[in-house]
C-alpha cells in the first residue's frame, strides 16, 4: 500500500502547495547550506554552488534542493550551497543585468572555482554569465545545471509582461537573446546539464533541451510541473551524483583557478 502510494501519489501538486508556502513564509533574503565534507586545503580555493531562482520566484525556492544535496554529503572541494538574492527584482531589469549581479556576490565572497544551477529565468542567468563575464573576471564555471529553463523560449512569454520586463522579452522564442546564448552554448566547454517536468506548462516539452549539447542529457522528471519539480527528492540525488562524478576524490588539481591567487584587477562590473 505504501509503495503504491509513493509511486502514485500527486507529486505535482503537493508539490505546488509545499513551493507555494515556501514562498509565502520566505523573507527574500537568500541563505546558504555548509557542506559537513568539506575540508580546506592550504592555498586551495573551494567550490562554491550558487543557485538561482526563477522570474516572481524567491531565494527559497532552492532551499529543499540545497538542504537536500548538503544532507547526502557533497564532494568535499565544495564549501557552501548558496541561494541568491537580487536587488533587481521586480525592476524590469534583463538576464545580463541579474547575471552581473550574480558575478559581483561571487567575486564579493573570493569564489575563483564555481557550479552554477538555475531554475526557469536562473538557468539562463547562469548560462550567460558563464558565457559572457565568467572568464574575463577570473571565475571557472564548472558546470550549469538548469531546471526547467526555457533556452527555447516560453510561449507565456509575451505583452503585456514583456513590456514591463527586458528579462520576459528575452524569454519570447524568437528573440535575438536566446538565439545568441545558444550558439554560444554551442561552442563552448563547460559542462551542461538539463532537467525538465513532464507536465511543465509553462516551459514546453523541447524548450528546455539545450540545442547542440545532446551530451547535455536532459532528464525529465515524472508527475513534476515546471513549479514542483523544485521539491523533488529525486532531483537532488541526481545532482548529487553529478557533482560527484564532476569532482572526484583525489581529483587532479586545476590550473584554471585551483590555486588561490589575487583575482585580476579588471573591475567589478555594475550590479
């Protein structure tokens, strides 16, 4: 009976009610999860995994995702599991703008080595700092692991909201914005992941696959939506064992910001 039930039950919406209080009780200012296996190594910089909320979305919304990885023990190079909080919310302001934002809390708190996880909007946050500022201010993206993100657009993605918002209009399918991320995608050499719902409204089926990168693997979570899916257990042991595979114990040491050494002195960029 149980077995059944767990196999059975209405995830989608006990996990809109679970997202939907989480939201209401949280206070927008961000937070972070330690990781009880790290263990600093002398002149080694640490991964930090900063995570990313979605457009109208809060902080919390990563909050049972990061408790979550931090409780299953992440690899021990990675520190904190930090959720983001903007300044820019509800300002109309665009993906490169929070993304600049994103980049100066990582520089404010000496990250050189980062994961980069995004759900909706913040994937592709995400990805654009990982593509655009991440190597001219002296970060390492290592990986982007997006949920639920629309690199081909949303069709909810319209006027009159994208008149009000440079992020919703660079969201529309057709718009030069995601057009340019991709191809950039495309070309380059970090690492993707994707994870989509099966019964996601809001980002179709297709528009969360990361076009060019089939190595990306999107994984499509069952009896999910595009809001519930960020209460999933499964989730979490997935990514888990994805960082675990990206950082190994006894992992060869990177020269690309392995070691610590002064951030270069190209400037802040505006938040």
């Amino acid at each position: 009976m149980l077995k059944f039930f767990k196999e059975h039950q209405p995830v989608g919406i006990t996990g809109i009610v679970v997202h939907t209080v989480t939201w209401l009780l949280s206070d927008g200012k961000g937070g972070a999860e330690q990781n009880p296996k790290f263990v600093q190594q002398w002149g080694v910089h640490p991964v930090g995994v900063f995570c990313v909320h979605g457009t109208a979305d809060r902080p919390d919304a990563f909050k049972k995702i990061s408790e979550a990885l931090c409780e299953k023990e992440l690899p021990s190079a990675i520190d904190y599991v930090r959720r983001v909080a903007f300044e820019g919310r509800f300002m109309g302001h665009s993906i490169s703008d929070f993304a600049k934002e994103l980049l100066h809390q990582i520089i404010m708190k000496g990250y050189r080595r980062v994961i980069l996880m995004g759900h909706s909007r913040g994937g592709l946050v995400c990805a654009w700092l990982a593509e655009n500022l991440a190597r001219e201010h002296g970060i390492e993206v290592l990986q982007v692991i997006s949920i639920g993100t629309p690199f081909g657009g949303s069709h909810l993605a319209m006027a009159p909201l994208s008149w009000y918002s440079a992020s919703i209009e660079e969201m529309q399918a057709d718009s030069e914005f995601l057009q340019a991320l991709n191809e950039r995608i495309k070309a380059s050499s970090t690492t993707y992941s994707s994870y989509v719902a099966e019964s996601d409204w809001i980002v179709l089926e297709g528009a969360s696959h990361i076009e060019g990168r089939p190595e990306s693997h999107a994984v499509a979570m069952s009896r999910h939506g595009h809001i519930s899916i960020m209460t999933s257990e499964k989730i979490a042991e997935l990514i888990k064992a994805e960082l675990e595979a990206l950082l190994p114990p006894g992992a060869p040491e990177d020269e690309q910001g392995l070691y610590a050494k002064p951030l270069p002195d190209r400037g802040l960029p505006s938040p």
